[in-house]
C-alpha cells in the first residue's frame, strides 16, 4: 500500500491510499498520516489494517494533484520543531571500482593509508549485518535539520547564498513516529533527496555536518510494508526541458553494507529521538552522485528520482536562495 498527503480546494489536508496499480481514493476520517500513524502506535493496530478499518472515500486523480503543486510532503507534524531529518553515509556497496580502489590500498599499504571514508566504509562491509538479534558496527551519521527544512515534492530545493554546490543524492528513507512510551515504530519508507553541498564536503571531511544543513525532501508516497530487498531506481537532472544527466541507483539491504535494523538501532540508541509523539525521516545513503561525474547544478535544474514500488517520482526543482545578512544583537 501506497499512502500520501494532498491539499484540497479548502486548504485541508487529505490522506489518500492505493494499493498497486490501484485507484487513489481519499481514507475517511484520516485527518494526516501523523495522525493516522499515532493512532496505529495507540492502538496496537497495523498501519495497513487500521486504513482498511476506516474504509474509503472518493477517489482522486494523484498524478494531477501533483501537477497542480496540491501534493504536501508524506508525513509532517503540528510542530516542525519536531520532525527531525537525519541520514547515515557509507551505507551501499557502491561501484565496483570504488571497491578495487579500496582493496589496493588496503593490500599495498595496510590500514594507515586509508582515509577515514574507507576505514568508515570497510567496518561496514565487516560488521553492518550481524546476525538476528545483535547489534553491528555503527554508520557514519549526520543531521539535516528539523521539519523547517523539509520541502514538500515539487517545490522548490534552496541552496544557500554562500553554498558552493547543490546537488541530488536519491535515497530511500525511512519514516517513524514516537509512541507515548518511547517506543519508535516505523511507518513506512519513501525515496528522498538527501540535498547536499558536496564541494564544502570536499575541501574537508570535517565540513561534512556544514555540508548536510541544507532542505531535504521526501515522498510523494509512503510504502507501508517491508523494504524491498533489491530497490532499483533512476536519478534524472532536466534543464531547460531537456535530460542533462541520468544514472540508476541501487539500494535496499541487497545493495548495502548494513542492515535497516542495524541503522534504525544506531540512530533510535539515543534518548533525544525517544521523545514522544516526534516525527523522524532517517535517510539511508546513496552510491549515485551526479557531482561524482562533474556535473555541476545550476539554478532551475529539476531533479527526478523514481524507484518501482515507490509510486510517484520524486521531483524538486533547484533554487539559489538571496544573500542574508545575519547580524547577532546582544540583549
């Protein structure tokens, strides 16, 4: 089951499902998909079961919706202080050239030639999918922002005045809420654009918490159900109309070097995304950059990424945001 967000003629939001190739119908009495989800954690209830226990309504032409710019982002919640987006790097196989690369280094010179990505990326290939039950390595980790930096499919992604890049990194994410206990349950999963500066990420790893400060964003819809283990997808960059650039990406725990449950335990370990009724789009990394073909982002160039099983494409024109001049006053 497929579900998303959308606004109607009043401004209210609208949750709306379907299953396969299936029509798009409105859920009755679905007020959000936060909603729906905390009364699923209450309830003891799964998501699925509780959808097709409040039955449905009239059904609506999604595609359409999209193109109007009716589509909101899958999940949101009153607060935006309380959508958290985070991610974790050095997560997929990648080519198997970034691999021989790896091997080489590691049968010349041994591990103190290695950078810190390689040492990172290799505890993964070692120790990301123990066995049932264990706990593996932990990934590299980083943090986006909060709800106000969540950008809703279609719209807009702004790259700061003071950026040096703007580029697409298509993801799979994963998306929970926070039960009144403290307990994380997972809602679904949707593909995403993990939004990034990787130009400042280069001048040093070091930049790499300035470079991931930047919108995200996610949708249009949420698959309710198990990650595929195979997902293949294609990453697309339009300009003027015309296809600039285009490459698949892989992902799901076949084409990874951790386990979902190895990252979700990772992140979730820390009490601070514990806390009841928060929203959190935890991303789960990539190995398909356009910036690693030199391809170079320039403002109203359209980024698509489309996966099967995931519905709808992820599209989000790019922005350059205006220079701000930020001046702190004491009190």
């Amino acid at each position: 089951m497929l579900i998303s967000q959308i606004l109607d003629d009043a401004e209210t939001i609208r949750v709306v499902a379907r299953n396969g190739g299936g029509k798009t119908k409105v859920i009755n009495g679905a007020r959000s998909v936060y909603s729906l989800a905390m009364e699923a954690a209450r309830t003891g209830t799964g998501l699925e079961a509780l959808i097709e226990r409040k039955g449905y309504g009239e059904t609506v032409d999604l595609d359409a919706a999209y193109k109007r710019g009716r589509l909101v982002s899958p999940i949101n919640h009153p607060d935006p202080a309380h959508l958290h987006l985070t991610g974790t790097g050095l997560t997929h196989l990648g080519s198997a050239a970034t691999r021989d690369s790896m091997h080489k280094k590691l049968s010349e010179g041994g591990e103190e030639e290695l950078t810190d990505s390689m040492k990172m990326f290799r505890m993964g290939l070692e120790g990301g999918k123990p066995a049932k039950g264990e706990v593996g390595v932990q990934p590299e980790w980083f943090y986006k922002g909060n709800g106000t930096m969540a950008v809703a499919p279609g719209a807009p992604l702004v790259s700061p005045a003071f950026a040096q890049d703007g580029g697409e990194e298509p993801e799979i994410a994963g998306i929970y809420v926070i039960g009144d206990d403290g307990a994380p349950f997972r809602v679904g999963f949707t593909l995403s654009n993990e939004f990034s500066d990787h130009v400042t990420e280069r001048v040093n790893y070091l930049f790499l918490a300035h470079s991931k400060l930047r919108n995200a964003s996610f949708g249009p819809e949420i698959l309710i159900g198990d990650l595929p283990a195979d997902v293949r997808g294609s990453s697309r960059i339009w300009r003027d109309g015309k296809l600039l650039w285009e490459k698949p990406f892989l992902s799901g725990e076949a084409n990874m070097s951790h386990t979902i449950a190895n990252l979700e335990h990772h992140h979730f370990k820390y009490s601070a995304f514990r806390q009841p009724g928060d929203v959190h789009v935890h991303m789960f990394g990539t190995a398909t950059l356009s910036f690693a073909d030199g391809i170079r982002t320039e403002a109203g160039d359209v980024f698509e990424i489309e996966a099967k099983d995931f519905g709808l494409p992820l599209r989000n024109p790019l922005e350059i945001e205006k220079p701000v001049k930020v001046t702190v006053k004491a009190l």
